[in-house]
C-alpha cells in the first residue's frame, strides 16, 4: 500500500481512494460488474439490486460547478429503475470533493475515516468469555444472518438485502478469499466481521457488528484483533484496512488496537422521497 497519496489498483481500474479501492476488490469477488469509463466506474451487483453501495458511479474527479445534475441524470440513466441515487467521489479528502451543490439538491454526504494497520495489540479490555473462530457451518452462518437482522432492526425489505449480502460474504469465504469471523458466547453468535484479502498484500475489514444486548463487553475489539491476527498470517496481509464513521465510538477501539487514520472516503447519497424541488 502506498501511504503517500499514490494510485492504487482494483484489477485494471484505476483509483485513487484506498477506501473504494478495496471497496471495488471485494465488489468483483462477489461478482459484480465493474464497467470502467473515462471519466467514471459503474458498479452493478446483479444478484443484489437493492444493494446502493453494489449499485452505484464513482466518480473519477471532483465535480466543478455546475456538473451536480449531469452527474444526478448521468446514475439516471445508468439505473433507470433505482428509487435512490448513490455516488462516490475518487478523493482522499472530504474538503476536496466538491460536494456542495449535491448537499444543495438534498444529498446526504458521508465521510469515512479509512484506518490503516500493520500490526495489531490487544484491546484495553479483552473479553476472555468468548469464543473467536472463522464461520464454519451451516448453523454458523443461519445465526450470522439473524444476528445481521438484529444490528439492522429493519422490515422485510432491508431483510431480504441482509440475506443476499450474507450470501455474497459466505461465497468469498468458502472461495478461500478470506473469512468471515464470529464472537461465541456458549453456541451463541454474538459478533461478527468480515476480513478478506482485496489485494496482494491488502486485506480489507467488512461490517463489525455486536449484539445489542451484548455491546461493551469487549467482544468487538477482541474480535478484530483475533481477525487481524489472522489476516496478517493466513492471508500474508502487510496492511489491514478499516473504514468507520469518525463520530461514532467504534473508531476509538480501531485506533486502540494500532489502526492509523490514512484518509477520508466520500459517498453521496439521494433516496426518491429526498428529491429537492428548487
């Protein structure tokens, strides 16, 4: 990994940001297509459409003024059918996005902290309670999938989308590419994560979550750490990538575990209903 704002590469994709670089990595080992254009990528998860960050443009360059609603009609015509419109933004840094007139027109811009580390310690507060072992059957992954449902708390819809995404995380890791971790209390799943290798030498975190009813135990940080270890071994990782909300508490534990702040991943998001009549 280059740490000093170089390229990087998802197969033949040419992309600056680290955090969709490994996003795209793990998008095409999923199976989704990645269409390359001149001036921007076209992500489409076929097997998930209600997916948006599956189902979405990245935009190569920040957008100057004035180019917000051709970018608006250019996801338009990309997914004509979609209720939302979701698009990335190819910087390093939030203040470099140019994402004001999108803000203007009713999006909503999320910034990701993408953390870096290349070596790990144990959390503050271990928790030598629990079990910590890659998902490895069938009764595993059922119980992966209700605990996923339990961190959403969404209807049938969001449900349905919770099932394709475990689908997709259990194919990459019965295909070798890495392994998606749980936190046993007993026979009970009470954590999980994702950590798969997106590159030589890379290996990319994926969706830590805890039980509501089993949050600051210590499982989530024992559990990356167990997951890092293992990365860093099994699958040769020189850099483990994480990407979190920079509010939120997780953030606090990743930098605790020896996880570095690298740089920021912008994504703009519009549902339907958000439309913005000027």
């Amino acid at each position: 990994m280059a740490a000093d704002g170089g390229a990087y590469y998802s197969r033949s994709v040419l992309v600056t940001s680290l955090g969709y670089r490994t996003d795209l990595a793990l998008r095409a080992l999923e199976g989704s297509e990645i269409t390359e254009h001149i001036d921007c990528v076209v992500v489409r998860s076929p097997a998930n459409p209600t997916f948006r960050w599956g189902n979405f443009v990245l935009i190569r360059e920040p957008p100057g003024p004035g180019e917000a609603q051709g970018w608006i009609a250019r996801f338009g015509a990309e997914f004509p059918g979609a209720d939302y419109t979701a698009l990335g933004i190819d910087v390093t840094a939030a203040d470099r996005a140019g994402a004001g007139e999108f803000l203007a027109a009713g999006f909503r811009r999320d910034v990701g902290s993408v953390l870096t580390a290349a070596a790990v310690r144990l959390p503050p507060h271990p928790n030598g309670d629990a079990d910590y072992r890659p998902l490895a059957t069938g009764e595993d992954w059922r119980q992966a999938a209700v605990l996923g449902s339990a961190c959403d708390r969404g209807g049938p819809a969001e449900l349905v989308f919770g099932n394709r995404r475990m689908a997709a995380r259990r194919q990459l890791a019965e295909h070798g590419h890495g392994a998606w971790f749980g936190a046993f209390l007993g026979q009970r799943l009470v954590a999980q994560l994702g950590i798969f290798r997106a590159a030589d030498g890379i290996a990319r975190f994926q969706d830590v979550e805890t039980h509501p009813d089993a949050r600051r135990q210590g499982l989530a940080g024992t559990l990356v750490y167990h997951a890092a270890t293992y990365a860093l071994g099994i699958l040769a990782a020189r850099t483990l990538v994480i990407v979190a909300d920079p509010a939120d508490r997780p953030i606090r534990l990743y930098r605790a575990l020896g996880f570095a702040d690298q740089e920021q991943q912008v994504s703009l998001e519009r549902l339907a209903a958000e439309r913005r009549v000027s």
